[in-house]
C-alpha cells in the first residue's frame, strides 16, 4: 500500500531562498516515510509512505521481515522522488525505530532470520536469569534489564543462525539503523543514540564495553561501528533505484530526532511521542543513574553527548487499535479516530479501567508478568466507556512515566510537547493534560522524526535552520487541564489500583 503526496512549497515576503532539500527516511513500527525537506524552511516538498507488517507468531513473540522493511523503504523512497523530479536533494537523513534487531550476511547481505521486534519479549526468561548483573548493566547502560532492549535479542538471532550452521564470523547484528546504512551505502555502522538503547554500549565512554559483551555472549565482530549522530554514514551506492552519490548526513532513532525537532535540548522541556508505544523523553545534565524504572541514555551525539531521561511505554497506539478492533473498526481504520468519536458521546469512562499490558508493562514497572486487564465494568458499562477507557490507558501511562522521571527532583518536565499519530485525537490530548495536572503543547506536524533529523543534517550543510513564525495559523494547539485536583486524584488512584490487580500485587505494594 503507497500513499505518496507531492505539496506545494508556500512563498513568504521573506527574502528569496533556494530550496536545499534533503531526503528524510523514517522506518516505524508499522510503516515506512520519505520525505523531501527544505531544511532552511521546514517545508515539505513531497511524501511517500508505505505499510509494514508485523507478525506475532507464538504470546509474546513480535516479529518483522528485514527484507520487507529494506523494500518498503527503498519503495518509499522511489515514489517520494518520483513525484517531485524537480526537487532534488542533496544528501539523506534517517530516523528509525529503536531496540529492533536485524541479523544478516557480511558476505551477501541477506537476512539471516527476522527482525526481533522492540516489542518482543521471548527473552524475558534469559534477562531473569542475568538479573544478579542488573545494577551493573544499569549504571554502565542506564538501562533496566528488560526484553525489550536489544542485548538478549542480538543473543537469540546469534544462538539461531549458529545453529543453523552459519559461520559466527559471517554474521552482522544492529539495530534497524545499522541494516538501513548497510543497504544504502554498504558501510556498517550504527549511530550512537540507537547504539545506547542495546545494553552493550557505555554510556561514558560512548563505545561497546567488553564486559557487556561478555555478559550477553556477543562477540564484538558482529557489531557495527559506533559513530557520532552527525559524523557521516557514507555515500548511497545507487541500489534498488536510490539515486547514488548522495552522503548521509544525520541518523537518529525516532524518538530522540521527535525530540531535537521540538527543540528540547536542555532540562525542563520533555515530550511524548505517540506510537505503536509512547516514549516520554526529556534532556537531562549527564549519564548520572535515574529514577529506579527509567532510563538514562544517549539522545544525541554530536560533538558532545546529550544525555536524557526517558521512560518507554509498551502499548500505546497499539492498545488503542486492539481496542478499536475490538469494538467494531475496521481492520486498517485508525484506532485513535475511532476511539474518540465514540468516547467523546460520554463525559467520563463509568468506572470502566483498562490495562493494555498485552507483553506485561514497561516503564516505570517493568514488569512483563503483568497481565492486561478490564476492571469496574457493569451491566450499564457501553462501548463509549470503553473507547474512553481506552484513552485513559494511554494518558494515565504517560502520566505515571512523567510522575517517576520526576520523582528524584533530577528532572523536570515544565512544558510537555506531543508528537505522532495518536495527537491527532484532540479528546486524547485533552484527558492527557486533565490526568498530567499540567499544559500539553501539541505539535502541529505529524512528521516530527523526519523533521527532527533533517534539522540535524541542516548543520552539515552549512544552512542556518529558520524557525517557523508563532501566530495562530502555525503554533502548536494547547491543552489545559480542566480537571480538578480531587477528580484527578480519584482517577489516578483508581488507575493505580487496576495496574496493582495486573501485577498480581496489593494495592499500594511496590
């Protein structure tokens, strides 16, 4: 499926400019984007986008074809181009899903097994068995020992093409970064953002570290190069009908370019990007350990680290289609719009709660046991409260993200920016600022990973980056809270409750 857009380019009274355009690729969870960006201006020149599949082959297991995620890229890129020829760019720009994991042939290139997704949790049992290395993965990594981070993954696609008779020395493992960089320019390299969400890198000395290796059984031949966010990928070598010759400026896993396009790049602005997952993210001074359930990793590497706080959660956007499905959407209908319209014929859920721990919870629990749960429905209880209650989901995990980020008085998140498909519902942002206690500030675009490593490649280029106007035409929507502190407090703690009942665990226990 192709969706491909060519847009007008909007002229101004400001001094004319040529356009410098760089192609911006983005490989999400389930679809793939490339766009033509004007990197002075922030416009877009045209678009394409298109859909890839995820499979859930045995609970627990999420899995994706390399091969496909290469073509719909490569796709996505063709079609992009081909309907702005007059557009040309002058280098490319990649952002990515994150913990991911690719294994193919040094000598071919061809996908060695599937891509183990960030979601997967089959090596829970394997991160239980390391848990007395726990505290120090953590203080190295900044990161929990958790399935859903890249280490355990790389080791089951190892121990599987092993296995199946392949040559240990033959064998690259990287996260979707480095399988991207690898079909388009043949280099094999990894940026270091994406690098610091595997379990294997340092965070101050800002390589691989032996010890992790030798934790998880990786050897270091199979991992790629570590390079700075802006250091150069190399050159695209023409494959699959990509124009050749054209230098990779700037990579970034989505996230964190999300967060370089709102301009959070110090303490006391944060954002959430709404996905598959959520990730709630915000600039911290250093790799100092956070909060017990967040992580502290790398959201940038330029000529000096930027380091964040950040708390991921598993099922965001996903929690809302399996709702949607559940009560009647269409199989490719977006979850988020269906949801609102029905939840908005309602004031509130009807006591309805519900916990979308479908491969058990992330942050701040980590706790992959849980199990996901509808609690408080009655004979009264109608699709309009769970459609709310769905939404509720979504915001009260956020909130509970924000509230531990906070918790050490480390961090604070003054203003929340918003990002991703799920935005797009206004009611959503609405209950999120109520059940936040605070303004959210939504982003006008829906492109904001594109946008954000765009803006990264702009400085390689030697272009001065011009911030759009602030009027009302063109600053970002903004939601305050409506609700009063009693209400809230009610909402939290029977939020709280329904995650304690997941967990299998009395209310108010750790």
């Amino acid at each position: 499926m192709s969706n491909t857009t060519a847009v007008t380019q909007k002229g101004g009274s400001d001094v004319v400019r040529a356009p410098v355009w760089v192609l911006a690729i983005d490989q999400g969870t389930t679809n793939t984007k490339a766009l033509l960006i004007d990197v002075g201006s922030g416009s877009i020149g045209a678009r394409a986008t298109r859909r890839v599949t995820i499979d859930f082959p045995f609970p627990g297991w999420v899995e994706q074809d390399a091969a496909q995620l290469w073509g719909a890229t490569a796709e996505a890129v063709r079609d992009c181009l081909a309907c702005a020829p007059d557009l040309v760019p002058v280098a490319v720009a990649v952002s990515n899903q994150r913990e991911s994991v690719a294994a193919w042939s040094r000598t071919t290139g061809a996908p060695l097994g599937p891509v183990l997704g960030w979601q997967d949790a089959r090596t829970a049992q394997q991160c239980a068995e390391l848990g007395p290395s726990a505290d120090m993965v953590r203080s190295r990594t900044g990161l929990t020992l958790d399935p859903m981070f890249s280490a355990t993954k790389m080791r089951w696609l190892l121990d599987s093409v092993v296995a199946a008779g392949v040559d240990v020395t033959d064998v690259c493992l990287g996260t979707i970064d480095a399988w991207l960089i690898w079909n388009l320019t043949g280099e094999f390299a990894t940026e270091a953002g994406n690098a610091s969400r595997t379990l294997l890198m340092d965070l101050r000395d800002l390589d691989w570290h032996q010890d992790l290796l030798d934790l998880f059984g990786i050897p270091l031949s199979t991992l790629p190069e570590v390079r700075a966010s802006n250091a150069g990928f190399g050159l695209t070598r023409g494959s699959d009908g990509i124009p050749a010759g054209l230098p990779i400026l700037a990579v970034l896993a989505d996230s964190h370019a999300a967060l370089f396009h709102h301009g959070c790049t110090l303490p006391g602005a944060g954002k959430a990007t709404y996905g598959t997952g959520t990730s709630v993210m915000t600039p911290c001074s250093g790799p100092d350990a956070a909060p017990q359930g967040i992580a502290t990793t790398i959201a940038w590497l330029t000529d000096r680290p930027t380091y964040a706080r950040e708390g991921n959660i598993v099922a965001s956007g996903s929690a809302l289609d399996w709702m949607a499905r559940m009560l009647g959407a269409g199989h490719h209908e977006p979850g988020g719009a269906y949801l609102s319209d029905l939840a908005g014929t309602v004031e509130e859920a009807g006591g309805v709660t519900f916990v979308p721990a479908f491969t058990g919870l992330g942050a701040p629990y980590w706790d992959r046991s849980a199990q996901g749960l509808l609690v408080g429905m009655t004979g009264g209880t109608q699709r309009a409260h769970l459609a709310r209650a769905a939404l509720e989901a979504v915001a009260h995990q956020v909130a509970d993200v924000v509230e531990a980020i906070e918790s050490d008085h480390g961090a604070r998140i003054d203003v929340l920016h918003t990002d991703g498909g799920a935005t797009a519902s206004g009611l959503l942002m609405q209950i999120q600022a109520d059940l936040l206690g605070r303004a959210v500030h939504v982003s006008d675009s829906t492109d904001a990973s594109a946008l954000g490593v765009a803006l990264l490649a702009s400085s390689s280029l030697g272009v001065a980056p011009r911030p759009p106007p602030i009027d009302e035409a063109t600053s970002p929507s903004l939601r305050v809270p409506t609700m009063t502190p009693t209400d809230r407090a009610a909402r939290r703690a029977a939020w709280a409750a329904a995650v304690a009942r997941s967990r299998g665990r009395e209310v108010g226990r750790p």
